[in-house]
RNA sequence: GGAGAGUUGGCAGAGUGGUUGAAUGCGGCGGUCUUGAAAACCGUUAAGGAUGUAAGUCCUUCCGGGGUUCGAAUCCCUGACUCUCCGCCA
C-alpha cells in the first residue's frame, strides 16, 4: 500500500514511479476521491462536536429540572445527519482503498528502467573452479536422471494429486530432506537467523498483508469451507507474525528463516517451462525474512543476497545474480534481485531465488511499526525477504552438475553429512 | 461436534446507558532528594484522522461488523479469537 500523504503532496513522483511499473494511472481517480473524502470529514465532524456538545448539556438540564425535549428532537436530526454523511465517508474510504490495494510498490531510484525481463541487469556471476558450462560429456537432464535413479516420479505425482506436484523418492526424497535442513543449519548458525516453523495455511488478512491479494488472487489456492489459503511462500506466515504490532527499536533488525511447502496454481502459465521441476504447483522451500529500520533496510538487502549465495557457493552451483529492472519487479517490491543457477542440460539460467526490498509498502498493509528510541514515536518498519533457497530449481542445477559421465550423482561434500550417503546410483 | 466463560490503554485490572479516552496498580518517561544508586515523593504517560506555518482546536477508537437511543465500553443481533468441560482424533 502507498502513503496516501505521498500521493496527495506528490502525484507526479508517484506518476513516474507507477508509469515505470507499467501501471495505468489511476491517481487523478484517487486524489478527486480524497478530496471529497476530506471535505466531507470536515462537515461531519462540526456536526459530531454539536451532537458531543449536546450529550453534554442534556444530563445537566435534566438534573436542573429543565425541559429538554426541544434539545432532544432537534439531536435526532442531526444524528440522522451523521449517520448518512459517515456512510458516504466509509463509502469514498472504501473506494480508494479499493484503487490503492491494486497499486505496486514504486521502485528504488537505483532500479534499472526496462519494460520486461530482457532488461533486467546481471550484476555478477559465480562460477565453480573451471566450470564449463558446456560439459564433456551430454549431459542428462533432471528428469532423465529421476527417473533413471530412480528418485523423482512426476507421472505418479500427477496421478495422485494433479500436474506439478511431484514425488521425490528414496535418495531424492532423502536429498530433499538433506537440503532443507543445510539451508536451516546455515542461516541459524552462520547467518544470525531465528528459525520459524510457520502454518502452511493462512487468513485473508495475512495474504492482504503482504500484497499477493487482491491482486494475485487468481494464482493463490483457496480453501473455501475455512476461508484458509494454502500459502504460496513462508513469507506470508512470516512478515505477518507482526501484522498490527509494534516492535521496539533496539529488537532491531529482526530475522527470521523458516521453512515451508509452497503452493502456486500458476494460472495461466501452462505449458511454458512447464516439465519436470520448472514449473511445479508444489514445492519446497526455506525463506529469510528481515523487519528492519528504513535506513539500514538496502544494506540489509544486499545481506541477503549474500546469505542465499554462501549457499549456493558452498554446494558448488554455478550462479549469478540479476538486478530486476521496474517493469519486472513483482508487486510488492521497491528493488529486487534474482539468482538463477545455470542448468547444463537446458542451457539456461533458473531462478532459484528473488531477494526484495518492499520498504514500508507491506508494512503499511500490515501495519506494521517501531518505535523510535530517539523521539519515541511510531514510524512503518522496513520488511524484507528471499529464498534461501528454493529447492526445485536448484535441484534440477544440482542434480545436472553434479552428474557423472556415468549417470550416476555425486553428492557435494557439505551436504553428505545431511543425506548420509556420497553418491546416488 | 456439544455445553459454558471471556476479549477494556505497554501489561494487570475496575467500570452495566449520560462531560469515561476510560478508576487503580505495575511498567515507561521527566523531576525532587542523594556523592551515586535504590527507596520515597511530585509530575507525565495511546493511536489514527480533519484543520492550521505553528501553538492549538475538533473528530474517531474499550476484539470486528450491524442495531436500539438525543446519548453505548455499558443494552440487542452477528462474526472472529481465547479459555474450561465433554466427545472425536495424529
């Protein structure tokens, strides 16, 4: 949600903030119904002081014995009056926050202008010691290798629940598990996390918090008989741990890493990079969460760019790190990177992980704030989040690069203490 | 699933129709006292909104929504959540 003072005092700013996101312009619409909004406040309110001022007197004329029925009937009309103009006023509120909720966040000055993903800029790459990105040998891909290994069965995750939620299976399962609980270990005891198990269910409020709906409703499940929605990121639970509360300063910055499933329908999206592991409804994966004060909050962000990449780094997958520019940041974000792990066998870059910045945005939708130490007042908190990582897509790279020519796949070092095995076939 | 109790300021807790934004205690902040600290004492202590350069003035808010009334924390309806007992259950 944006500042509504920041659209009122300065709709040309928000204009070129928007335009950049691509974002029709709805701020004339917003800024006629403020307006009236205020004007009409502005008369409801003497009103009310009359009616107060009234509800006053009228016990003290009755202890004095006075007749008040003058008094009494001329406060029903006004009270009539008050409950029609406050009507209108929830009306225009409700208007505009209906336009607000659909509007993004604006981007960082330091975000790249670009219309879509072809402009988003890559900012650095790791690569392992010598890694080619075209191997010697053909490589298999991930989908090859499950089913040769035995450890990745799509088909009969499609027969048991629907496409896109697949079955890992004996040291697939045993790997997934294994990697789960690396990126736990490493952001715990290396990186300064707290860790969170969250609900993998939640309320409406909480989706409103952080921003997937209203306007990503159609990509959310819902399960209507609860009004529950299976969440499609630990984000949500996460940020909305402290959705209307205030923290204290000095708890500051607050981090949290948590793992959860996740569930996306993907609407809209079938058939593209849909086989295997690229696109699946249901997966795994561990999320840092970071509330912050707003001036350390880029900081923090480039932070945690690092904790997603000390993961990557140490299980040797080669990387690199993309600066999204304003016409491809999701929603919510004022400045986003992704990280996307190279698969030999599809020859491209995956996204394995989106580290955003959202500034106050979800925070005024969550309401969420801090309270100064210098002046004591309240001010909106800064809320932060990546993936460290997701594991489907890292799984297809890991699975891929790891593969010997033999078809068989080492596994690496760090991780063999997790999975209790070196190799799979 | 059945029966009952509850939800008030940072916390605890009073308040059942009339200047109650709300007693009291604790906590927080400022001060007096003290070499310093504690104790004691005094004062202070919400958020949001409208208006204004500001000081201020006004409005709203006692879980959410609706209603009764000139007037609601207080009465009625409804929803959410919490707790207790019973049932079921990994």
């Amino acid at each position: 949600m944006l500042d509504i003072k920041l659209i009122r005092e300065n709709p040309d700013f928000v204009r070129k903030g928007l335009a950049a996101k691509k974002e029709k312009d709805r701020i004339g619409e917003i800024l006629t119904l403020d307006e009236e909004r205020r004007t009409l406040i502005f008369a409801v309110e003497e009103l009310k002081a009359k009616k107060n001022q009234a509800s006053a007197k009228i016990p003290q004329m009755k202890k004095a014995g006075e007749d008040a029925s003058a008094l009494l009937a001329e406060m029903k009309g006004v009270s009539d009056e008050v409950t029609s103009k406050d009507k209108r006023v929830s009306e225009i509120e409700e208007a505009i926050n209906n336009i607000l909720a659909y509007i993004p966040n604006l981007p960082h000055e330091s975000v790249p202008v670009g219309m879509s993903a072809e402009e988003n800029v890559e900012v650095r790459r790791w690569l392992p010691e010598g890694y080619k990105f075209e191997p010697d040998f053909k490589p298999l891909d991930h989908i090859q290798l499950g089913k040769k290994l035995n450890i990745l069965d799509f088909e009969r995750g499609a027969k048991v629940t629907g496409s896109g939620f697949p079955i890992y299976k004996g040291k697939g399962a045993t790997l997934e598990r294994a990697l789960i609980n690396f990126f736990l270990d490493m952001h715990i005891n290396e990186h300064g996390y707290e860790e969170i198990f969250p609900p993998f269910l939640v309320n409406r409020d909480s989706m409103k918090g952080t921003g997937q709906i209203p306007k990503m409703e159609e990509d959310m499940y819902f399960i209507e008989k609860d009004g529950l929605y299976p969440i499609p990121t630990a984000e949500v639970p996460i940020t909305n741990i402290y959705r209307d509360e205030v923290l204290a300063e000095k708890d500051l910055p607050v981090k949290y890493a948590g793992y959860s499933a996740c569930f996306r329908r993907e609407a809209g999206s079938y058939g593209k990079d849909s086989k295997g592991f690229l696109r699946v409804h249901q997966f795994n994966k561990v999320e840092m969460v970071k509330f912050v004060q707003p001036e350390t909050s880029y900081d923090e962000l480039e932070k945690l760019v690092k904790n997603a990449e000390d993961i990557l780094q140490a299980l040797q997958v080669p990387y690199r790190i993309l600066m999204l520019c304003t016409g491809d940041l999701s929603f919510s974000a004022a400045k986003c990177y992704d990280i996307e792990v190279w698969s030999p066998a599809e020859q491209k870059w995956l996204e394995a992980s989106s580290c955003s910045n959202f500034e106050g945005f979800q925070a005024r939708r969550a309401n969420i704030k801090f309270r100064k130490e210098e002046n004591k007042k309240l001010e909106y908190i800064h809320t932060l989040n990546g993936s460290g990582l997701a594991t489907s897509r890292l799984m297809v790279s890991l699975l891929e690069n790891c593969q010997t020519p033999e078809g068989t796949i080492g596994i690496p070092k760090p991780l063999q203490k997790y999975t209790g095995f070196s190799i799979i076939g």
